[in-house]
C-alpha cells in the first residue's frame, strides 16, 4: 500500500487526509470532554440545577417554574388540576421546598409566557385568585407579569395587597 504526505510524517492511507496524529488529538480529546461535561454537571448539582428530572418525577408546580410547556400539558391533558397547589423542591425556584400552585410557580420564575399558557389551559385567574397573584408579581419584581394580570383585571377590580400570602416565608 503506499502512503502519501510529508517524508517522514505518519500518514494513513491516501485520500484520507488524516495523519496518525490527528486521529490521536481526537482521541485524547474525547476523556478531556467528557471530563467537562461531568465537571459542569456536578457544578450545575451543586448550584441546584437538575438537568436529569425526568417528567415523571415533575409536579405540575414545578413544569411551570422550570417552564416545561410540554409537560404541563401532558399532565393537564392527563386530568391534574392546574389550580392544586403541589409541592416544589428546593432549587427550583427558591432555596427551599414550597407548596405552590402553578401560577404561583410560574410567577416566582418569572415566566410571562407560562403564566399566560396555564390560563389557556384552565388555571384559574380570577376574582379569588387575581389579587394574589398580582401582589405576588409586584413583590417579586415581575413587572411583565404584573402588566400581563393586570390586563385580566374587571375594570372596577380594586387591588388590596394587605394580607395576601407569599408561598414562602423566607
């Protein structure tokens, strides 16, 4: 067989193109990759992130705070009440572990459009549920969420924030 390249380069054979230290870079390559990807992973744990929950292991609550649309619709399709207030684990929202409803959730993230896709799907904003709601976008700084409930409001709707409860007390 012969070989062609620089004299005294390690070749593969012709029409290739790769030398024999290029298929060795790449290999090496490859333990130094996975060793990233591991690294963030673990750092990525560490932070609370949890890139490996699986739909089945999320409550509605915690579709919407990782703003899962696709899961939140299979389990409002499946018959879970988007109006149930759930558990929600540490790190996906806030440090620690909540009982939420899902709008709640989805307000404490800061997500508009899932806010607005929940109440296209059945959650419930309302006269019993709006004035929370709205005080709770205010207090966290979600003005877009805030402008978006806002919209929803009866116009004699008078806001009292007084008295409506955080999801937390930290």
């Amino acid at each position: 067989m012969v070989h062609h390249g620089v004299i005294g380069a390690a070749t593969t054979p012709a029409g290739t193109g790769t030398t024999r230290r290029d298929v060795a870079l790449a290999a090496s390559a490859a333990p130094a990759a996975w060793l990233i990807v591991a690294t963030a992973l673990v750092i990525a744990g560490w932070m609370g992130y949890t890139p490996f929950l699986t739909p089945a292991d999320l409550t509605l609550p915690e579709a919407a705070a990782v703003r899962d649309h696709l899961e939140i619709l299979r389990q409002i399709e499946s018959s879970v009440d988007p109006n149930r207030a759930e558990r929600v684990r540490s790190g996906l929202v806030r440090p620690g572990e909540y009982r939420m409803t899902p709008l709640e959730a989805a307000v404490a993230s800061g997500h508009v459009d899932t806010v607005e896709f929940l109440h296209q799907h059945g959650a419930r904003v309302d006269s019993a549920t709006l004035p929370s709601l709205l005080c709770f976008a205010q207090l966290q700084g979600a003005d877009e969420i805030a402008t978006h409930l806002r919209k929803l409001m009866p116009s004699d709707f008078i806001l009292k924030c007084d008295g409506v409860r955080l999801p937390w007390t930290d």
